[in-house]
C-alpha cells in the first residue's frame, strides 16, 4: 500500500514544485487545513443540531438536549474505536499521505449524510463517520507535525496550529446560523462541501520530507535540514529544552531495561504508559476535550433557553471563548517550549476555575446578563488558549526520549503516529464523557452546579499538572 508521494518517489521522474510541496510552511498548511475543517464541520453541526432535531426530526422538546449529547457522543465514540488503528497503520506505511486522504473520503460521507439524513439513526451514522475522520486526521497530522518541525518547536508550532484551526470554531457556529436561518441547512453543508475541495486539494500536494529528501530536498522552518522528529532526537538527545530540567538530559535514565513481553515489543507504545508524566499529560488531554464537549453541548441549549436565541444568535455566542484563544494560543505554545508544560497547564487549570464558578451567575433574560455571560466565556477561552499545548508537548517528549534511549525497540520512524493516536482517543474520550456528563448533571442539578462540578475537576488536573509534568517539582528534588 503506498501513497501518491511514495508512489511518486520510486519513480525517475521528479515531482512537479517539490521544493513548494514539501516545503515546511505548505506541509504544516496542510495539516492546519486539513484540522480546521474537520473542527469547521464539527462546529457547524454544534449550535445548529438543536434546531435540525426539532425542525427536521421533529424531535420533542424535551428530548433535544438528550439527543444531542447522544450525537456528540457518538463522534467521540469513533474517534476512540478508530484512533489506534490509524496510528499503528501509519506508523508501518511509507507516507502518512494515504490515510489523511482516507480521512477525508469518511468526512466527506459524514457531511452528506447529515445534509440528507431524516431520522435519528442517519445522523448518529453520520456522526460516526465524522469521527473516523477525526481519529484520522488528528492522528496523522500530529504526526506530520512532529516529524517535519522535532521537539523543538513543538510547542509554539502546535499553539500557532490550534489557534489558527481555532478560527475553524469561530467561524462555522457563526456562518451556520446565518446561513441556516436565511437559507436552510443544505446551504449549511455545501459551505462545508466546498471546504473538502480545497481540503482535498492540499493533502494530495504535499510531499512529506522524508520522501523531499529521496531528491535531496530538506528544508526546516529556518532553511536549514531538518529530519523531523526521529533525527532531531538520534542527533542530539540533550537538545530538546522543553523541561528545563538539566537532568532529563541523561538518556540513560530512559533506558529500558527489562525484558520485556513480545505483545508490548510488537506495540512497544504500551510501554510508555508506565511513565506518569505520559499518563498525566493524557489526562490533561482528557480534560481539555471534556471542558471542550460540556461547552458544545450546553452553550447551544442555555443560550436557548435562558435567553432564547436563535441559530444565528447561538453561533455568536461562541465567539468570546474561540477569539481569546485565537489571539492568546501562539502566545501559550511559545511559553511551553520556553518555560515547560508544567508552569503552562497549572497556570491553565488553576485560572478556569474561577469563571467556571461564575458561570452561574447570570440567571435572567437581560442585556447585563447576556454581557456577564459573554465576558465569562472569553475567560474560559483565555483558559483553552493555556491548555492547548501542554499535553501534546509533554507526551512528545516522553516519547521521543525513549525512542532515542531504545531506537532497538521503537524502530527508525518511532512510535510518533501511535502516541497522537493515544492522545486522539484520549480526546475523544473526553468528547465522549463530556456531552454526557454535561447533559446528566445539567438536568438534575442545573448548569451552575454542573460548571462547579468541572470547576472541581479543574482543579484535581492543575494539581497533577503541578506534580507530573514536566519532571516532579524542583523543591522535591527528583527528576
């Protein structure tokens, strides 16, 4: 099985543009892209799917909010089931071209399905799809990350990605419910159809730099070469600063030892879960997804109830949490490379527990309401802008030193593709819990309540963040 690229490579004949193509800027363009309209997708359904289940569905009222934790459950779910087997796939191929383009054929399918589905049944098919897609593209293009840009610049490259793909959240609730309430939500989907063109596009183009470099092509974000991750780390296992910690930079204290079962050598990622600073790095990434899917299936259902807003009006609402992020993401992901994942995801988790509290503030149908409201969401999205990055860089780290310290184990390529997809279905996992337990606690002790409840959560992560990331703390005294 080989990609378009690989395909391309074995012949005598240079690919057209292959400087442009596999360029770093367009191979991380492609990535962005490729994310920004899986969450561009992914948020047009969110403030819209209330309306589609009653006005299209004709589900009763008091059913909306229960169905619409079950569809956003159902693309977690996927996500979860599928993730895995992309990454092991990926890390066996020759270029990770061919499954990002797998991804996108599952969401194109998820988005006619949902333009056209009539039951309940076609929607939750649809949102499966939309899943695999998610599990797909989140998997291989981290991976792409990391292999085109190492450790680091890890950080600061995924805050800048999240924050641009970000915009994909911003700008979908607010197109689609414009466009729905003018037109209808066929008009909906074909915005995202036309997006899938341009998406499609770009992930046939690119060249990845392992197969650039076949013709002596190898260009860094600085001009220089640069191998990707596996290089970076067999070149100079001390030079990755993320920790700041002088002694991680000792590969023998990575080395592995023991002998170890042939189930865990033939899936060697398994053994990286015996580490708590990769087990932590993954709950915080199980609680960022959880905060992010509480936020998608109850904003679209307060708005509507507390100050009975449309679609249109429902998508704006979106926007206080997605600008902040936007603007503060880069910011984040240039701290965590500079000071460390720890500082970065304490400061995160501890600050969103205070508008998490004060969310249950505004109670009534006002102008001073709605302006509180929308003041506490820029808050929280300030504390997404903190969160994005550090688990991502964490476990990156984890990783790559013990695929430096044992590349008998992990191979030349590394375990890369695997751990994205550990941390994809970690994620997803956190879409799955979240929905539900938003709904769950939402109808039985009201969303003010259910916000304390992901407030005191907030705090149990700033406080293994605190613990684990990033090496124990220095007035402990240990690595």
């Amino acid at each position: 099985m080989a990609s378009i690229a690989s395909m391309a490579s074995s012949s005598s004949k240079r690919p057209w543009a292959l400087e442009a193509r596999s360029n770093t800027f367009f191979i991380l363009s492609t990535v962005a892209v490729g994310m920004f309209t899986d969450l561009f997708l992914y948020g047009l359904i969110v403030p819209i799917l209330p309306f589609i289940l009653s006005d299209r569905i004709g589900v009763e009222q008091s059913k909306i909010q229960y169905y619409t934790s079950i569809l956003l459950a159902c693309y977690a779910g996927a996500s979860v089931l599928f993730s895995f087997p992309a990454g092991y796939i990926a890390d066996r191929l020759s270029s990770r071209q061919l499954p990002f383009l797998v991804g996108l054929v599952a969401l194109l399918a998820s988005t006619v399905l949902l333009m056209l589905g009539t039951s309940i049944e076609v929607l939750i098919i649809a949102r499966i799809f939309q899943g695999i897609s998610g599990a797909t593209v989140w998997t291989i293009g981290l991976a792409l990350v990391m292999d085109t840009v190492g450790s680091e610049k890890l950080g600061v490259t995924i805050g800048t990605i999240f924050s641009f793909i970000s915009t994909g959240e911003l700008v979908a609730p607010v197109l689609g419910g414009v466009v729905y309430d003018k037109v209808g939500s066929n008009a909906v989907f074909g915005m995202g159809i036309a997006l899938l063109g341009v998406d499609f596009g770009m992930r046939v183009a690119v060249i990845e730099k392992k197969v650039a470099r076949k013709w002596g092509v190898g260009e860094g974000l600085d001009g220089s070469e640069q191998g990707g991750a596996s290089e970076s780390g067999n070149r100079n296992g001390e030079e990755a600063p993320l920790l700041g910690n002088g002694k991680d930079s000792d590969l023998d204290s990575w080395k592995i030892r023991n002998e170890l079962p042939n189930f865990v050598k033939k899936f060697p990622i398994l053994y990286l879960l015996s580490s708590p600073r990769l087990l932590t790095a993954e709950l915080v990434a199980f609680m960022q997804a959880t905060i992010l899917a509480v936020f998608d299936a109850t904003i679209p259902t307060q708005s509507q109830s507390l100050f009975g807003f449309t679609a249109l009006q429902t998508g704006l609402l979106f926007t206080p949490i997605v600008l902040t992020s936007l603007i503060f993401g880069p910011l984040a992901g240039m701290g965590v490379d500079r000071y460390g994942p720890k500082l970065i995801g304490t400061i995160g988790y501890t600050f969103f527990i205070l508008p998490l509290i004060l969310l249950r503030l505004p109670v009534s149908n006002t102008t001073h309401d709605l302006v509180l409201y929308c003041v506490l969401l820029s808050l929280c999205g300030f504390g997404m802008a903190m969160i994005g990055a550090p688990s991502i860089v964490e476990a990156s780290y984890v990783a790559e030193k013990y695929h430096t310290a044992n590349p008998e184990l992990f191979g030349e390529e590394g375990p890369y593709a695997q751990l994205y997809a550990l941390n994809s279905m970690v994620f997803s996992a956190g879409f799955t819990v979240g929905p539900v337990m938003a709904g769950s606690l939402r109808e039985g002790i009201g969303y003010g309540n259910m916000n304390a409840v992901v407030a005191g959560m907030c705090a149990v992560v700033a406080a293994l963040c605190f613990g684990y990331l990033g090496g124990v703390p220095r007035c402990r005294g240990k690595k």
